[in-house]
C-alpha cells in the first residue's frame, strides 16, 4: 500500500453504464491506481476472485471474479480504499463479463450506508465505465462527511430475478474480469483553488431534445379541474343524489352508492364456526363483492375480495382496528355485471373456506378473528344481494337480519336553504343529469324562499353570469338570483328573464354585477308566493371565464408554463372515465363518481372543453383512452368500440356519426389529435395480456388516424422487453411512472439517469428501435425547495437522454385542503394560487429551452447540460447545485463561440422552504447581468440552487 495513503479506506464499485475511455492513469494528476489491483487486498464473499496477466491487449492484469446467482444471495468483492476521495472524485475502471450481466459499484461506509451505481453489461466487449461520486446514489443514510471516514470500494451482485432488470438469471456462472481501477482525488484539470469546471463546445452537438419532455398531465384529482381549472364556480350544480347505500326490499338487499368501503353487518358478534350463503349480482362501478365473515365491528372482520384490484383477482383480506392485509395468495378473477353468482364461505377454527358459483377459490388459515357475525360490501361498485343465510357447523340455520339504516331526504351537499329550516328537500325528479333537484315549498307573496351556496370569490368590477333550470306548481309571484356578502348585505340581485314556467322547466338566464371585493359571498337562488319551487342545473361564472370555460388566474398559471403537450384525463381517473357522459348540453351531462380519488365529477369538463383549454395554451392534446383494464373482460368489446368512436369525435368528418356529433355540440372541425395512449398502470394485467388486449384498441386507433403517436405502458424494466417484442411494431412510446422521495433531491435524478441509459440499450435491441420512452408521471412528494431541486435534475437528465421523448409531471394542480399529494405545481384555493418550487424551476427551464444539445463536460460536483438554438448563437447551461456549499467554479467556452452578454437566472432557498398563498413569490427566480470575457468567466453556484446562464453572440 503506497505510503501516502491513510490505510483505512475502503472502495466500493457497483458496475454502471459505459462511458468513453478516460485518460492513461499517467496523464492524470492526483489518480490513484497501482494498488487497487491487487487481488490480495480484495475480500470475495461466497465466491473467488484472483489476479490473472494479460486477459486482453493493452491489459497487463487484472481481477477475475466468478461468481454464481443465486435468490436471496448476495455476492461482493471488495477492499479497504487507500485514497481519500471527495464529492468531486471520479472512480474508472474496465469490466468484462462476456454475457448479459449487471453489477453494482459501491463506496460504503459504516453499517448499511452507502453510495451505489449500477453498470449494465451487454456482453459484447469491454467496458469503460467513469463514476462520477457525486452522481451516485445513496442508501442507508449516506451523508458527505462520511467521505472523510473509513470507505470500502465494493462490487456487489444480487441474485434476485428482478435485479437490475432482471439482467440475472437464477443459478448462472458468471466471470467478471476487472482492470484499470482507478480513482481521481482530486479530478484532472481542476483550476488551482476553483470548486469546478464546466467545459462547453456550442459546435459539438450530441443531440436534439424533443420539446415534449416539457408536457403536463391533467387529472381529474382533488379538484385539479371541478372547483379549479373549471370556471364553473357552483358546485354540486346538478344535485348529486343522496350518498346512497343499502336498501332492503322484496328480500333483496340493494347498494347503490359508488363511493369506496361500503358494507352492512348482520348476524352475532360471538358467532365461531358457520356457513354463510347467497347470491350477488353486480350492477354498476368497477370492482365485485365484500364478503365478510367473523365480522366483530366495522374495523375487526375477514372479507373475501371478489373482484377486487381493479376488477382482476380475489383473495381474502384480514382488518384488524382498521389495518388491513392480503393473506391469501390472489386468484386472478372478475366479477361480471348483470349476472347472478353463487357465493359460499364456511369459517371453522382457523380455516376459512370459499366458493365461487360451486368452484372452491378460496381455502385459508388464519387465527386474527375466532368469532363475528357476516356482512356485505362493494367497493367503488354498485350491486345486489339475495337469499343470504347462515347455518352453524351442524346444519342448524342461525336468524339473520340486514337492516339498513334510514335514509332521511336532505339539502344536496354544499347548498343550505334560505331561510334557515325553510322546507327545502332533495326530491327525484325528471331531471336530465340526475334526476334529482331541489324542491322548495313556498309561503306566500311576502317571504322569499329558496336555497344558497357559499365561498363565491365576489371581485369589484367583475360581472357573474349565470342560469338555473326551474319549475313550479302553483303561483309563483316572483323568483330571483342574488349575490349576498359575507356580512348579510345584499351586492347584486337580479329577477330571472324569462321567468320559470308552470310545470315544465325553464331555463332561466341572470347576471351579477359586483360591486365589492369579498372572498366569501353566497348565491342565491329564490322564490316566493305558493305552491312548489323546483330547482335543477344551477351554473355561475365570472366574466373573464366564459370565453375560455376556465378560470382566469389558474389559466395564466399553466400558460405560462408553455407546455407543448398535455395529457388528459388521466391516471387512475383515466381508467373509469366514459367521455360520452361529459359532451354535449351541459345540463344533460351526468355526473359520476370519481371513485379513484373520492369526489363527484360534475361533468362540466369533457373532451370539447380540454381541447379548447389546449388551444388556448398552444398544446397538443394526448387522450388516454380507457381500455377496461379495471372492467370485465367480457366488456371489452364495448370499451373497444368506445374508444373507436372518441376517436372519430376527436378527428373524423362531419360525414361520420361521431363528426356530426362533435358538429352539433357546435365543433364541426375535426380536433387533429394525434397521440393517444392506450389506458395507464395495467401492471395487474401482466404483460401477455396487456398485450393481447392492446393490440386490437392501437390498430384500431392508426386505422382511422395514420400518423396518431401511439404510447403503451410500461412493466418496468424487467418486462419490458417482452412487452416491446409483443407490440413494438404497433406502438411509438413506452409510459413510465416515477415518484421519488423529496430527501433524494440531489441523488435521484442521476439513479433515474441510470434506468433510462438501460431503456435505450432495451429499445435498441428490440423489434422496433424507434420507440422512445415518455415519463408521463414525475415528481418529487412535498412542495418543498427539496422538489425544485429534484425538477431541475430530472429535467437535466432527460435533456441529456435521447430516449425520452415525453414527460409530463403529476401533479398539475391541487386544491390546498387536498388530502393526499402535496406535490403539485399549481397549488390554489378559490381566490387564488402559489407556484411550488417545481413550477418556478421548470417554468424557467422552459422560457430558456433550446432544442439542441452540445458537449459538455463538468468536474466537480455540479450537475449541468448545455443546449444552442438552431443558428448556434444563444448557448444556455442549466446548472444544479444539489450541495450544501457555494461552489465557485469556471466556465470554459470552446467551438469558437465568443458570447456579447449574458445573463444568470438563480432560483434558490432553504430546503424545507416553500411558497404559500399568503406569500406566492417568497421562491422565485432572481436575475443577474454576466461579466462574460470571450472564452472563459468564473461564476458561483449558491448552496441548494437551480441556476440558468444565457450568453448570447
């Protein structure tokens, strides 16, 4: 061990991808190489390493590691690190292996902590693999001081099938030869006393970036749209009926209600051993049945999952004080609708038997419950159940009685009756959407009766229009909309024109003129004299939304983003939504429930509205198109035929039905669309059936639409081989998901640099070269600066990686008192919105978008990529700085390119910083005037910062 080195450091090397050949370990000040080769220092667990003597040329020695996979096992090759290296140090070395192989290079410290990057081997040759350390990512708490303790440079294999996608099979012998290690501490080139060096050639260009990577998605998701984007500010317009739940008659026990974990108990909580028995049928949503047994309460009882996960398996799950767990292995399965089943579950002791239509699906033990009653339920669905009886284990049959609780009629959600306990119910109706409206008894000439809704953002200056579908019976001697403050005074009022007619429904126009800023208005819908006042379909909007159908703030916030495309409408949301309830008049639409995210969908926002919100931002509209991944199979022919005809209403003729359709609801040109993807995470269905099940929906589709760009899902990369082989010729993208950890700000971004280099490899091999991946869900978890720094690295690395053609971040927008996902870029309540650090980031990153992408090379920790415009005279770095310290570095212009000006764009802050509605801006970009000499400047990169310079010649 060479005297110059502690001797208690210890280097880890996990194999990566390929990078160009590094300089001669000569050339390179400050490299360490000679002694990390030495195959008496290098610990092999449950394997053999030696050193051999010239395996290739130019090679004089070497390490040979066999090594055997193995499940479970993990298999390492390491040794202590006589050099100490810093965030900015590199580690080279050579790899063959002769087979498809992957291997993990590590620099571990103390316990399980550890940075960590993986190298794929394709088996054709040598490997020249450059690591820079501050690109690795980290495991187990790593943290920068422990560089400056004991390390252990280590390769590392894990035998599990699914490693590294999948590049190990089980029980193969492996030989790795390794040579040239080395690592530079400090980097060659490094100015004396300067943290970094960025080295730019504008005329070298590595490749075009498909403006597309800068895409959003728009889902139907904690009012992202209804109470948001929308400009509709009423909300629960249509009267959604009662919440629903169960009803019993005729012996028939009905559950109407579409919302998730609905169930009803019966029976004896200290019932043991029994048969419980019945027939269910499935009338509407998307999952099956809930048949509980040992049901001790509400949060204490066995269900058997029919239909469960999206309507694909069943398996029986175990609830213990409201925690639930699968303890089955799952069956794969589906519930179809409008068909009787034959159910049977029989609990003795600690066995739990059951019986799907006289086929024994389920045969469980478990000792969580030894005594309950039974129960029903459904999930996200809508069914029936009869002829339920339960009998002990000798035979004797045990009383049993469902007895749902009462249904009292009530004011719909979110209105209130005016005055206070005026008689003022939700009664069924023939009304278009749901049949249901507000019936309102009226008493006389003298009292003004009706019903009201709150938080109505009531700005000076502004006019609110309006219309409500109304009836009545009897004498109506007047009926009005007002605008009241929050205080009880009266801003605006207006007399309804025309006014409701006698016994048939009138739709009556009216308009609001405010006078005074107040956030928490109300509207106001009244009658007065006698008889009954109906009221249905109950709309407001503000002036400056009727021309776009949404709300002006938030519009200006996602145009400001100039995203090139954007998807729609979902996600999860995707995956139930059927686009014909959401066309045509709008008070026709139905509303539905949005079962994946918990909320009422009032239809108000459909195809017609989302193009138009495309055209207003300049985008192109991407349709996911429902493929009844969550349905029955045996309506998949009409999910088909469904989706043939969205097509044809986005794109086809007036001489088509679904043209002329599209033309009566007042577009009679056609759309244009042209990419369209083909349902989202149908990981449950498996690769040969997705497969199967695309296959059919993407010729359809380039049928009627020869140049559409067709995107599938992706199984990660373990499958996706298989899944390229299937339908690669049918398809021209492959939809990834990611959503990280906001604390892996700094080491994520390069870990999914790694995946994709691995997906460019994948598609390169397969039938079809020219699929290109598209990260059509990204994001970090919070709305914190942590994000912003995460943004601006994973939009440097897809700038860097050819293969990704698309991206789209989720979410887009979300509501403040939102539940779940804190992570959106428009964050809003109904005054108003804040950008998170995301949006600034990337916002910024889009202003300063160029298309083409030139060499640059970066030593230090510093993560950057350098892009030109088309005439090569606007260059542009984007720059991140994930450390915890300033770094003071050069920027070195090569290719003859001697900028004018120059400007720097910083946006920086405290990790758990953030933008707020009170204060909006608090994260924001700051920007500064370059002193720019002609082929070289310094510039410092503050802690925590995403930085953009432009430099014009």
């Amino acid at each position: 061990m060479g005297s110059c080195w502690p001797s208690r450091w210890l280097v880890v090397v996990l194999l990566g991808c390929a990078t160009p050949l590094w300089p001669a370990a000569e050339e390179v000040p400050g490299a360490f190489t000679d002694e990390l080769i030495e195959a008496v220092v290098w610990r092999a667990s449950e394997s053999e390493v030696r050193l051999v003597t010239d395996p290739a040329p130019g090679i004089d020695r070497a390490l040979e590691w066999v090594v055997t996979t193995q499940a479970g096992r993990v298999n390492t090759l390491e040794r202590e690190l006589p050099v100490r290296p810093d965030a900015a140090g590199v580690i080279h070395f050579r790899i063959h292996c002769g087979t498809r192989a992957a291997v993990e290079v590590q620099l571990a410290g103390s316990g399980d902590a550890r940075l960590y990057h993986i190298v794929q081997l394709d088996g054709s040759d040598w490997h020249d693999v450059s690591v820079p350390i501050a690109r690795m990512a980290r495991f187990g708490g790593f943290t920068d001081d422990m560089l400056a303790g004991p390390l252990a440079l280590r390769f590392w294999i894990d035998g599990a099938p699914g490693w590294a996608g999948g590049a190990h099979q089980p029980m193969r012998q492996l030989t790795f030869t390794i040579a040239d290690i080395r690592i530079d501490a400090p980097l060659a080139g490094r100015p004396e006393g300067v943290g970094a060096l960025i080295e730019v050639d504008p005329s070298h260009l590595e490749g075009r970036i498909d403006p597309n990577v800068y895409g959003h998605f728009l889902e139907h998701i904690y009012h992202s749209v209804g109470d948001g984007l929308c400009g509709e500010l009423i909300r629960n317009r249509s009267f959604v009926p009662p919440a629903g739940g169960f009803e019993l008659a005729d012996g028939v026990l009905t559950q109407t209600s579409p919302r998730t974990d609905e169930k009803l108990l019966a029976g004896d909580p200290q019932w043991t051993d029994y048969e419980f028995s019945l027939r269910a049928r499935k009338t509407g949503g998307q999952e099956g049945f809930l048949i509980l047994v040992r049901a001790a309460s509400d949060d204490d009882f066995y269900w058997w999952n029919l239909g469960g996960w999206g309507n694909t398996q069943h398996a029986l799950e175990c609830e213990v004080a409201g925690a639930r767990r699968v303890i089955t292995e799952p069956v794969r399965g589906a519930i179809e609708p409008d068909r009787w089943y034959a159910v049977r579950v029989r609990v003795e002791g600690d066995r739990i038997e059951g019986w799907l239509d006289g086929e024994k699906l389920l045969d469980a033990r478990d000792v969580s419950h030894p005594r309950g009653g039974v129960g029903l339920g459904t999930w996200a669905t809508q069914a029936e159940f009869a002829g339920m009886r339960v009998r002990d284990s000798a035979g004797r049959e045990l009383p049993l009685a469902f007895e749902p609780p009462v249904q009292e009629q009530r004011v719909p959600e979110f209105w209130e009756p005016v005055p206070v306990g005026a008689p003022v119910s939700q009664t069924r109706t023939d009304s278009p959407n749901t049949g249901w409206s507000v019936r309102v008894e009226l008493a006389g000439p003298r009292e003004w009766r009706g019903i009201r809704q709150g938080r109505i953002h009531a700005v000076a200056e502004h006019r609110f229009v309006g219309r409500a579908w109304l009836r009545h019976e009897g004498l109506l001697e007047g009926a009005k909309a007002v605008l009241r403050g929050a205080s009880g005074s009266v801003i605006s009022e207006c007399r309804f024109s025309p006014p409701p007619g006698e016994g048939g429904w009138t739709e009556c126009r009216f308009e609001l003129a405010a006078t005074v800023d107040d956030p928490e208005a109300w509207l106001e819908i009244l009658g007065k004299g006698y008889g009954t006042l109906w009221v249905d379909q109950v709309s407001l909007m503000r002036d400056d939304s009727i021309g776009t159908g949404c709300r002006r703030d938030l519009l200006e916030a996602v145009r400001n983003l100039q995203p090139p495309i954007i998807r729609w409408p979902g996600g999860c949301f995707a995956s139930i939504y059927r686009w014909k309830s959401s066309v045509g008049p709008q008070n026709e639409r139905k509303p539905f429930y949005n079962a994946p995210w918990g909320e009422w969908d009032d239809a108000s926002f459909g195809t017609d509205e989302f193009i138009r919100l495309c055209r207003e931002v300049g985008a192109e509209p991407l349709i996911v198109l429902n493929l009844g991944s969550w349905d029955s199979p045996s309506r998949w022919e009409e999910y088909l035929q469904e989706a043939v005809e969205w097509v044809e209403y986005l794109n086809g003729g007036i001489d088509t039905p679904m043209g002329r359709l599209r033309a009566r609801n007042g577009h009679p040109e056609p759309y244009g669309v042209k990419h369209f993807e083909l349902d989202n995470e149908t990981w449950s269905m498996g690769v040969e059936a997705y497969a199967e099940r695309l296959i059919p929906f993407a010729r359809a589709v380039r049928e009627r639409c020869p140049d559409a760009t067709i995107y599938a899902c992706t199984f990660w990369e373990a499958e996706d081989g298989r899944l390229l082989e299937r339908v690669g010729a049918d398809i021209d993208r492959i939809s990834y998901h990611l959503y990280d950890s906001p604390d892996n700000f700094a080491a994520g971004p390069s870990s999914f640099e790694a995946i994709w280099s691995r997906y460019a490899n994948l598609v390169a091999a397969s039938p079809n070269p020219n699929v290109g991946l598209a990260v059509t869900e990204w994001n970090a978890q919070s709305t914190d600066w942590r994000t912003g720094l995460f943004c601006g690295g994973l939009l440097n690395v897809m700038e860097r990686q050819r293969v990704v053609r698309m991206a789209s971040p989720a979410l887009l927008l979300r509501r403040v008192d939102a539940t779940d996902w804190d992570n959106a870029f428009i964050n809003h309540d109904h005054r108003g919105w804040f950008p998170a650090p995301n949006y600034v980031v990337m916002r910024l990153y889009r202003e300063h978008f160029q298309p083409n992408r030139v060499a640059l090379e970066v030593t230090g920790t510093l993560d950057a990529v350098a892009t030109v415009d088309d005439a090569g005279n606007r260059l542009v770095l984007k720059v991140v700085n994930a450390d915890a310290k300033a770094v003071d570095a050069t920027v070195r212009l090569g290719g003859g390119f001697s900028p004018r000006s120059g400007t720097a764009w910083t946006v920086r802050a405290g990790l758990r910083e953030r933008n707020t509605l009170d204060r909006p801006n608090r994260i924001g970009a700051r920007a500064e005037r370059l002193a720019v000499a002609r082929g070289e400047f310094g510039h410092r990169f503050p802690a925590y910062s995403v930085t953009v310079l432009e430099l014009d010649r």
